[in-house]
C-alpha cells in the first residue's frame, strides 16, 4: 500500500514537471532570447517549488489566523514531514493537470 502510495507521487509528480514543460515551451514561442538561456525543466522545477511556496505561505496565514491546532509533523515511512508543505506540494503538482482539463473543457488544446 505505502508503496503504491510513493509511485502515484512520484508518477504525479512527474506527469506536473511534464506539463509545466510543455507550458513553457509554449510560452517560449513567443518571448525574445534571452542572454542566458534557462531549460524548460528547471524553470518548471523552479515554478513547481515557488508555487508551493506560495500555497504554503497561504495556508499557514490561513490557518494561524483561524487559530486550528495541526499536528507539527505527519510521519511517512519513518520521516517526518510538515502536514502544510506536504498539501501544498501536492496542490502545486496537481494544479497544472486542473489548468490543462480546463483548457481542454473550452475548446483549446
């Protein structure tokens, strides 16, 4: 189960990367040249990271503004992990499959 459970995240995660390259390379078309140019991977690495943060920051203000007790650390196969970091990791990987299914509903591919 637990392993099932680790190869669903690490598919999950990969399929979000794949998209955010996809994204990118989209975006890339129609942007000048930079100096430097960056791999679509790492900017998507780079903006799969600075969205969960972003999410972590949100919950984190959400939740000590409610004042909701959460438990300090959740234990996933013998580590100890942030609940916060982990669901924003989670938001943030899956956002771009929901961002992909809603362009897909409206008719542009």
């Amino acid at each position: 189960m637990i392993n099932t459970v680790i190869i669903f995240l690490i598919i999950a995660m990969v399929l979000s990367v794949i998209q955010r390259v996809r994204d990118k390379k989209r975006a890339e078309k129609h942007e000048l040249p930079e100096h430097a140019k960056k791999s679509p991977v790492s900017e998507a690495l780079q903006e799969l990271i600075a969205t969960a943060g972003g999410i972590y920051l949100s919950l984190v203000l959400l939740i000590s503004f409610l004042q909701i007790d959460l438990a300090e650390e959740w234990f996933f196969l013998d580590v100890g992990m942030d609940p916060l970091a982990f669901i924003s990791l989670v938001i943030s990987v899956i956002q771009p499959m929901f961002t992909r299914l809603f362009h897909v509903t409206k008719g542009g591919a």
